[in-house]
C-alpha cells in the first residue's frame, strides 16, 4: 500500500506535468500573445486549469486526464504487483453496478437536502439570490452538465483509490475496521492542502471516508460509493452553492453564509463543520 501511494502520487505529477506542458504549447498557439511573457502564460494555465465555477473545457479535460492517470495506475499496481484483475477492485457487474451507482446518487441528494434545510432553518445560511436571476437557462444547464460529469470523475477516480486499491489491500493485512479508519486517515490527508482545510475538515473528510467504505462494504462493489461521491460534490456545489472542499462550483442558490464555521465548516464548506458530520453520521 506504502507503494502504491508514493507510486501514484508520482505517477500523478508526471501526469499534470505531462498536460501542463502541452496545454501551455496549445495555448502559446491559439493566444501567441502569451508567449510575450512566462508569466502571463502561466497565469492563462492557472486561470484555464482551476477554472472550477464555469467548469471550462480545460478543466474539464484535466480532470478526465487525472482520472485516467490514476485509473491507469491502479491498473499497473493490481496487475503488476498483486497478480489480480481491476475489475475485481469492485468495477465488475456493470449493468446492475449502474443501479447501485443511481442508488448511491439518490441517497446522497436526499441526504443534502437534510443539510440544505438544516442550515437554513439553523440560521447558518441564508439564501440571497438564484441562478436563473443573472444567467440564461442554456448556461445553467450547462453548467449542471460540466458539474455532474466534472464530479463523477472526481468520484471513479478517488473510489478506486481510496476505497479500490488502499482500503482492499489494507483489509486483507488487517481486520476490516483498523482498514476503514486507516484508509478514511489517507483520504482525509489527501483533501489537506485544499483551500480553507483545517482540523475540523480533516473530521469531516474522515467521516465521510468511513461512510464511502461502508457503502463499498454494502455491496463489495464501488459503483455504489462512487455514486454516493458524485452526488456529495454534485449537491454541495452546482445543486445548494456551498463551497466543495475549498472550492467554488457556483450553484443553483447564491447563499450567504452566516453561522459559526464549527457549525457551517466556514471556506472549506459545510463538510468541515458540525452541520454535515450530523448527517454522515447518521447514514453510517
């Protein structure tokens, strides 16, 4: 496991490195008055690259290389080292896998919905505007579009690290609770560099760690917490407007967020804060 997460990693910036480079010459291409100063390249790939609200084609596109990076190398790890095939991580049965995955997706929306209505009868947000009001129909749809696939390969690709290659091979050197908190440990480590990550946030991200394992350990499948994945980012995000882990992903609702940050998880979003660890802890 030690292995697989130092490979990985490095596997991981060889890749961003990889596309990073390429975007730039795209880009030196298309907009030639980037290339008067490294600088100003540079920040034309960051502004493209982390352009998360409106979800540009850029980012789009890194996410899905990222994703087939890491999926690639939890291929080479499974074949390679342990002798096994990917699909036996939990991405087998894929026709009824699909309705596991739907499953997943449905009771995390109702779950957000529990929140949404939490904060704002609890006074932690309050809603100041909608969508609709300052952009068209066409760009909302669009925008819910790029969010749900952008956080669905957010989902495959966490879930078949986090709870594909670490959490299995954990298991089978220990029992299978120490696995799931060790494993929800390194998912929370991983969400620690993100923007407004505190003590509170890592909590937050190692509940929600356990609660994906469990939802792998209810089918000895990953469609179903990947589905669950998904719609966490989806609904925090593009569907209520909270920050997703640090991150800003627009929104259905424009919100104004007015309660303590013990309580609403503050910057880094209500997963770092009481209000959704009530709820995980619920649907463990």
């Amino acid at each position: 496991v030690a292995s697989y997460i130092i490979g990985v990693r490095v596997l991981q910036i060889i890749g961003a490195i990889i596309f990073g480079v390429g975007l730039s010459f795209w880009l030196a291409v298309i907009q030639p008055q980037a290339l008067a100063s490294p600088e100003q390249l540079t920040e034309l790939v960051s502004k493209e690259l982390f352009n998360v609200t409106t979800f540009s084609p850029i980012a789009l596109s890194y996410r899905l290389w990222d994703t087939l990076v890491i999926l690639g190398s939890v291929f080479l790890f499974r074949r390679l080292l342990d002798r096994r095939s990917f699909r036996s991580l939990g991405f087998d049965q894929v026709r009824s896998g699909m309705l596991e995955l739907l499953a997943g997706f449905a009771l995390i929306l109702i779950a957000w919905g529990a929140i949404f209505v939490l904060a704002l009868v609890t006074g932690a947000a309050t809603i100041v505007g909608f969508a609709w009001e300052q952009k068209s129909i066409e760009t909302i749809l669009l925008a819910l579009t790029s969010g749900l696939l952008f956080n669905l390969l957010v989902g495959i690709a966490e879930e078949a690290d986090a709870r594909g290659y670490v959490l299995q091979n954990l298991a089978e050197g220990m029992r299978v609770v120490p696995a799931i908190l060790v494993s929800s440990v390194y998912f929370a480590l991983l969400h620690s560099l993100n923007p407004g990550a505190s003590g509170m946030s890592f909590v937050g991200i190692f509940c929600a760690g356990i609660l994906l394992a469990l939802g792998y350990y209810a089918t000895r499948r990953l469609w179903f917490p990947i589905g669950m994945h998904a719609a966490w980012n989806f609904a925090e995000g593009p569907i209520f407007g909270f920050p997703v882990s640090g991150l800003d992903m627009g929104g259905l609702f424009r919100l104004q967020i007015t309660g303590p940050d013990w309580w609403t998880g503050g910057a880094f979003g209500p997963e770092a804060g009481a209000l959704a660890i009530v709820v995980e802890l619920a649907l463990m």
